[in-house]
C-alpha cells in the first residue's frame, strides 16, 4: 500500500480528524444486563497526547471470556452494564501529540473494545504486517493468550503432549505446542464438532474424551503418558482429569479460566505423588515493560502472532466461522449464550456505517 504523507503536524492532524469525525456517531458493544447484549451510542473520543484514534475494521469476539461475562459466569464480576472485547483491528485516523511511528491510515491492532471509534495509547498498538488480512490479524489476542500458557510450560523438542479442549484458544495452543517442538500433540475434547475442527489443523491425533480417552492417549503417545497437559476448557472437572492423563514428572497447565469450583482433588495422589508441576497460566500475569524468558510482555506477544499470522505458521481459516455486521452483534451473542460447539471464531465486521 502506498503511504500518503501528511503534511499536517501529530497535533494539528488529530484536531483535523476531530472536525472530520464530530458529525459522526461513535457506537459501542455493551452487556447491558445478564445475557443480553446490544450496541449503543457512546461518546467520539479524540486521541489525546501519546494516543490513537482508530476507527474499527472488524473485531474478534472472545468466546469463551465473553460468553462468561455476558452470563455472569463463576469468577466474572457479573456487573452490568459492562464494555467487551479486547480484539480490535483498525484503521489509524488520527495521531496525538507525542507520537512518533504513526501515520493516518495504518493499520493498527489493540485491546480496544468491540467499538467503532477508540482512543488507545499508543504504547499498547503494534501495527498489522502488510499482507497479512483484517480477519486473520484479528485473532492476534487469542493467540497471544494461547502463547503466554505455551511459553510457560517450556515445551522440549519432541515430547509428547495434550491440549483438552478444541476452542479457538485450545486449538492455536495445539499449534503453538506444535510449532515449539512438541510430538505428537493431541487434541482431546467432547465434542466431535469440535474434533473436526482440530482434524483440519492436522493436529497429531484428535481424541474424544471418553472412558477410552487413557488408551488412546498412551497409544498416540509411544505408550506413555503426556509429558505436558494443557487444559483449554476452563471447566472444573477437566482439571483433575488432565492431573490424572499427565504422566510422572508432568507438567499441567491451566490455560482457561475456571468457571466453578474444582472439588473432586486429592492433592497427594493426583498431584504431590506424582510430582507434578502445575502452572498457572492466566494472560494477566505478565511483566509490564520488559520480557524474560518464559514470560513476555503482552506487547511482545502480541506482535509475535501477529508475525506468526501474516507467515502462515498459524492457520485460522478453518475455525473463522461466522460474520455478523455490527449493527447485528446483538444477534451473534444470542448465539454465543446457547453455546453452539460450531461457533468458533465470530468477526463483527465495522467497515460500512
């Protein structure tokens, strides 16, 4: 794409923008009360000193976080009304004072909200490669937070391992464990919906979680135990069944966030016998300014998947199910409440007003 200079300076071009959105509206996605969302009117901010104002290409809906929080699941705050989303892929329309690297019209990925019109630091953007497509970039968050678990559980060339649950996260976490050296790597889940998704990533093998579930894992697996389960579902009750699939010396990461108390545990037999290392892997517990080994700043791996996406090394073509425009996401977390095990990756798309 040909860059177009702006004569104008970072100040004047964000007050220039502010007189060419101000007969805009600004709309927002809101959770307005426990199971209903809608989309709203809200303020048009302008992009203050180090900040910009982007306006939204499209928007990637976060099943499982959002789907929790829209229900008030356990562990959510389940307060309404409340913003959501977190993965926004923009176009950049005006620059605040302060910023260099910038120019109106570059794309930009951020956490913004599901949101036409935001103005996010621009210490928290990383810009989207040039060939790379709106739709796959926007999976750059899920990615990021499927990473930040994979880094931690250290992956060694060539061991074995599971990923329960075959959810857009689950599913680019068997691909990051994948890409990290692990073999074979499995994909396991109840769904065979689900399943079939993991089969068009080519993942090693993808398992039902059934009573065979122990068999065909050891067969898969050179007839051992995973040496390293990761648990993508955030149910409680896949906890001490990944604690149970894990071998000796295991390692079990907890991906998702639990929904509900886990409570059927004997910590001695299913973890301190064992010698079991359980991580905690959720996305916030991240450095703020600096990376280290094993533990990245969100800025960081955010603009790791972002590389890794416009490389083709991360394939989300399959598990791109669904599109609504935004004037219809109300309609797309109707059906994110009923659980759909086909709804997989849901875009909301903002480019036409």
């Amino acid at each position: 794409m040909t860059r177009i200079s702006n004569p104008l300076s970072p100040v004047s071009e964000c007050l220039e923008t502010q007189r060419t959105t101000m007969s805009k509206q600004n709309f927002e996605v809101l959770f307005v009360e426990r199971g209903v969302a809608d989309v709203r009117a809200c303020e048009m901010p302008s992009a203050g000193p180090g900040e910009l104002l982007i306006r939204a290409l499209v928007s990637l809906i976060s099943p499982g976080t959002e789907r929790a929080f829209l229900l008030g699941l356990a562990n959510t705050p389940d307060r309404y009304p409340q913003k959501t989303g977190y993965s926004h892929i923009g176009e950049v329309v005006g620059v605040g004072a302060g910023v260099e690297g910038w120019e109106v019209g570059d794309r930009v990925a951020s956490r913004a909200n599901h949101k036409m019109f935001a103005a996010v630091s621009a210490s928290n953007c990383n810009r989207v490669p040039q060939g790379l497509t709106n739709e796959r970039a926007a999976f750059f968050r899920l990615t990021s937070i499927a990473m930040q678990g994979v880094r931690k559980a250290r992956v060694e060339l060539g061991e074995p391992a599971a990923v329960i649950g075959c959810g857009p996260v689950g599913l680019l976490a068997m691909q990051l464990v994948r890409l990290n050296g692990g073999l074979p790597v499995v994909s396991v889940d109840k769904d065979a919906r689900r399943l079939a998704f993991a089969a068009m990533l080519d993942v090693d093998a993808a398992l039902p979680a059934d009573d065979d579930l122990r068999t065909a894992l050891r067969a898969q697996c050179g007839g051992e135990d995973p040496a390293l389960v990761i648990d993508a579902t955030g149910h409680p009750e896949a906890i001490p069944a990944a604690f149970d699939l894990a071998r000796f010396g295991g390692r079990v990461v907890l991906l998702a966030s639990t929904r509900g108390d886990t409570e059927a545990v004997n910590f001695y037999r299913d973890v301190h016998k064992k010698g079991l290392t359980v991580i905690g892997a959720h996305e916030s517990t991240r450095p703020r300014l600096d990376s280290a080994p094993g533990w990245w700043t969100h800025q960081a791996d955010e603009n790791t998947a972002l590389r890794l996406l416009a490389g083709e090394r991360l394939v989300v073509d399959p598990i791109t199910t669904h599109r609504f425009p935004w004037r219809d996401a109300a309609a797309a977390y109707d059906s994110l409440a009923r659980w759909e095990p086909g709804m997989m990756g849901t875009l909301l798309d903002w480019r036409n007003e």
